[in-house]
C-alpha cells in the first residue's frame, strides 16, 4: 500500500493510495489516531464508474461516516477508471443494456458473464486491501462492507470472518449462484433497496434479502430509482454501522 | 369524551376516558400543556386484543413517544373487550385459525368478513375521536397513524385529511378492495413487515407497500415473527414520526 497524497477537507482527512497498481482513497476521521483508533467501512464502487466519476457521493458519505465517528476506504473495480477490464464484460454488459431497452428480462448466462468475473477478481483484492490497512494505527479491527457491487460485499461477509456487519446496496443484477452464497454471509445486513429502480429486478432483490443466512437483517426499501435513496435512509444505515462498529458494540476491540 | 381517570407514571400522563360508549386511553407526555401542545398519533389496537390485554405494550410504545414529545391515544376496537362482536366476525376468524392451522391460503372472502365489518366501524369512530380530542389545549393538529389492524389505518389516511403521516405495520390480513383504497393514501408512510410474520402473507404485505400512493414511502422489513419487532425499528419508526410532526417538520401548526 503506497501513499499517493494526503489533504484534509473539513472534518476528514483524504489518503489516495496504490495497492499494488490498483487506486483506491481512505477517508480517515480527522480526529483518529493511534490513541484514538476508528472502525472502517468497505465502500464498494458501483459497477461501471471509476473512482473519479464517484468521488463527490463517496466523499460526501465518508463525511457523513466520519462525523460518526468511522473511516472509509473504496478501491477501484476491476475494468474502471484506466485498470484493464476483464474479458467479455463489454459484451455482457451491451447484452444488458440491450434487453433493459427493449423491456426483456436480463438472462442469466449474461448475469452470470458481466458479473462472475468482477466478483472473482475483486474480492480477493478487497482482501489483500485488509491485510494491508490493518496495519494503520488509526484503525481498529471492527471492519464493515457498505455499498457498491453487491455480489462483491456478499461474498466477502461470507468468506471473510474480518467483516462483521454488512450494508447491502440491493442496486445491481445478481446471479443465481451468489444467491446460494448469501446463505453463508451470517453478520448482520441492513438491505437498502430503491423500490422503483430502473436497473435492476425487484423480485432478485426480495429474492436476496430472503436468501441471507445472518440471524440479524433489515430491509429499507423506499420509493424512487436507482440514485434516490433519501437522505434518512442514508442517514438509518450509518446508524446500523455505530450499532455493530462503534465503541459500544458488544466485544469491542 | 369524558374523562374516567388521571394518573402520572414517570414522564407520561395517562388518562382513561369512555367515547360514548367505547373505552379509550391517552398518554400524555408529562411537560405537554396549552403553552407547549404537542403532536398525537392514533395508535391502533391490534386485531382481536382489548385495551387492558395491550396495556403494558401500548404503555411502552407511548412512553417512547412521550420522550420523543408525542402524545399517544388509542380506542378499544369494535368486537374487542365489553364491546359488542359486529356479525360473522366470529365465524370468519374460526376460518382463518382452520386455515393457517392446514397451511392453506385464506379465502379473499374469509378475509373480507373479518375485516371489512371492523373497518367499517372503527374509521367513523376514531374520526369523532379525532372531533373531540383535537379540542383539549395540550394537542396540535399534527396528527399520525400508528399500527393496529392495518387496513383500519389505511383508510383512515386515505379519507382523513387531518392525518399527515403514517406508520402501517403490515401484520394483519388485508382485503383486495383496501388495496384498492391504499392507492388515495398520499401522505409519507412508514411501513414496519415482520420478513417470518406468521399471521401474514408476505406477498400481500408487499404488494400493499406498493399500492399505496404516497410519493415518500419506506418499507423496514426485519427478520422474526409477529411479535417480534426489533428495537431499533421501533426507534427508526419513531424517528420517521418526529420528521413528520415534530416542531421542525415544514407547514407547522
């Protein structure tokens, strides 16, 4: 992990950095510190936009999560921004846009195209991220996925016993095997879901939410498309984050 | 109204007066006076409970309301208690029991017979409730729903202009013909779903949550049982209460 730049904004301090080639930003509570260390939050991507396309929305709920008292920390997708994209993703994703258009389900063999390799190759770099940043004195170990690429936060809560809560963004397709995945993630969820979303199927969604093993879930649905979530439900899902990172969650660090 | 008894417990006052003839309680919270009047939410009784059977539940939620600075009434139910059973009621929960108890789906007509009556009743009686307690000079006009039987609560938010926001829990049977009348309910709705609800069916929970017209609406689903909301969805729902009535909410009194 190599230090790219460091500015402060406000109440957050912004890091950009390399892990290996790929970019990615911490966004550090101004007031953490080794004495003071804060839990961190996985912010996914969404599919499609490179780091700099999201750098406003990812800022402005680093802001958000740093007046709570957390840090956050978001690295490039596989096939954003300049990274090379895996093979027969642009296809997949013309087939999508394709049948969105002509009002026809997304099969699944393309589902499974566009998303599979993304999942493939970003999760065991998500986790090569966490060996890394873990080594920061301002953090504690109390680590939590937020947003983006669903099928990625969902197999990494399943996989990785480091993440133990999870905000799921129930935004993008989701393919059948990662459906039976979701049986495996056990850690709390807060499922937001935008009811009206014009990317994504409903059904898959209530679909997801069903199908996730963990004792503890909520689903927050509200009305309106894809980019709309309102302000309080943004607001409940960093209330979720505290409940299960904050210094008051039970078997703190 | 008339008033049968005052008492002062902690930071709630509750008084116990009759309607005509139909019981009812109002928890007041204790600062609340004609200088400082305070938001109401009509917090329905659910199906086939009477008043003293809900009491200490009622009293609970109340007393979270009253912190919150909102005032709390509810009113025994037509068939519920002393009160008189309106025709066939009876009858129609005995065939909903028989087929929950066979794990076959409950006939649209069973359904009707056992809430259609209730609704019938209870909407013209919690609106002459509405008539007299909006007279005493601790209560603004900001009015909410909040539980109890939930088509009783819809169509009273779809023909009362005087109810602003409301908190549905979809946990009771709902008739076809109450789907049609959720489409006129336009006021922010909160809608609590218990995700293993065994009295209910999901599928018409979710298909009320989409019927209903309202342009701000949230649905918070959470894993358990009929009985089993979690704290922090009460809080949330609360929360959505206080943005709706509270002294800062826009268009005040």
């Amino acid at each position: 992990m190599h230090l790219i730049s460091e500015r402060r904004l406000d109440d957050v301090v912004e890091r950009r950095f390399t892990l290996g080639e790929i970019p990615g930003i911490l966004w550090l509570p101004a007031s953490a510190s080794a004495a003071e260390p804060v839990p961190l939050v996985l912010a996914g991507q969404p599919g499609g936009f490179s780091l700099e396309q999201t750098h406003a929305r990812m800022l402005a709920r680093a802001g958000h999560a740093a007046r709570a008292g957390l840090a956050t920390i978001t690295l490039e997708l596989p096939g954003s921004g300049d990274r090379p994209r895996p093979s027969g993703v642009d296809e997949a994703r013309a087939q999508v846009r394709a049948s969105l258009t002509a009002g026809e389900p997304v099969g699944e063999d393309v589902i499974d195209r566009l998303v599979l390799p993304l999942v493939d190759r970003a999760v065991p770099e998500w986790q090569s991220l966490l060996d890394a940043v873990l080594d920061l004195p301002e953090l504690t170990d109390r680590i939590a996925c937020s947003g983006g690429v669903v099928s990625i936060a969902v197999r990494l809560a399943a996989t990785d016993p480091r993440v133990r809560a999870a905000v799921l963004f129930a935004g993008s397709l989701v393919p059948r095997s990662i459906l039976r995945e979701a049986r495996d993630v056990t850690v709390p969820v807060h499922v937001l879901l935008q009811w009206d979303d014009e990317h994504n199927d409903r059904a898959r969604s209530l679909e997801l939410f069903d199908a996730l093993g963990s004792p503890e879930k909520t689903l927050n649905a509200n009305l309106g498309g894809h980019t709309g979530v309102p302000a309080h439900a943004g607001a409940e899902a960093t209330r979720f984050l505290v409940r299960h990172l904050g210094p008051s969650a039970a078997g703190g660090a």
